[in-house]
C-alpha cells in the first residue's frame, strides 16, 4: 500500500508540473502575440518608435524566459522566435515597410510553438 501511495504521488507531482509548464508557456506565449499584435496596430498608426518600443519590449520579454522555455520547447523554435523578433525589430529601424511580413511572421512562429509543442501529460508517460 505504501509503495501505491508514493507512485500515485510521483504520478500527481509529475502532472502538476506538465500542468503548471503549460500554463506558464501560454501565458508567456499569450503575452509575445499580444506585444506583437500592438506593436503592429502602432506601425499602422504611424507611430513608429512606440511600436519599436514595445517590439523591444516583447522581444525582451521573451528572451527573459528563455531557459525556462527552452527546457519545455524545442530549442530550435525558441531560437527561431527570437531572431524573428531580431528581424523584425531590425525591419523597424530601418525600412519600415519590411516590419509587416517580419511581423506576420513572428505572429505565426509563435502560434505554431503553442500548437505543437506544448507539453502534456501524454508527452509524460
């Protein structure tokens, strides 16, 4: 019984932790689309230094949490999210016609991280 106990309890621990990395990456990953998606809506609005901040912002942000998603994401998304925001922040300084396809792309980037390799309890066991 007491061998029982301590399985179900490992069991338990293990999808607390699934449970709490999921919600962590979205919740990182809610917070990069949303930057992303205001920093396009100020690049629409001609005011391009906000948008340039708040891209800075975001990109920042994400690269904050950069240890912790690499150990729940595949690092070469990761790293792709993060030259996507280089990309685009470098398309904002200086042609800003190019910002809108860096930014659609980054919008996509992260939208696919979420869909395929959010960790489940499946992915556990």
């Amino acid at each position: 019984m007491k061998r029982l106990i301590f399985y179900v309890g490992i069991f338990l621990v293990l999808a607390g932790l699934s449970a709490w990395s999921g919600v962590a990456v979205a919740r990182v990953h809610r917070e990069a689309l949303d930057g992303v998606a205001e920093a396009v809506t100020l690049a629409e609005e001609g005011e391009w230094e906000e948008a340039h901040r708040k891209l800075s912002e975001t990109g920042n942000a994400w690269h904050s949490h950069r240890a912790f998603l690499e150990s729940v994401v595949c690092r070469e998304d990761v790293l792709f999210v993060e030259r996507s925001f280089a990309a685009a922040a470098e398309a904002l300084e200086s042609e800003e016609d190019e910002f809108f396809p860096e930014a659609a792309e980054l919008r996509v980037l992260l939208e696919n991280l979420v869909v395929t390799d959010l960790p489940t309890l499946g992915s556990l066991f």
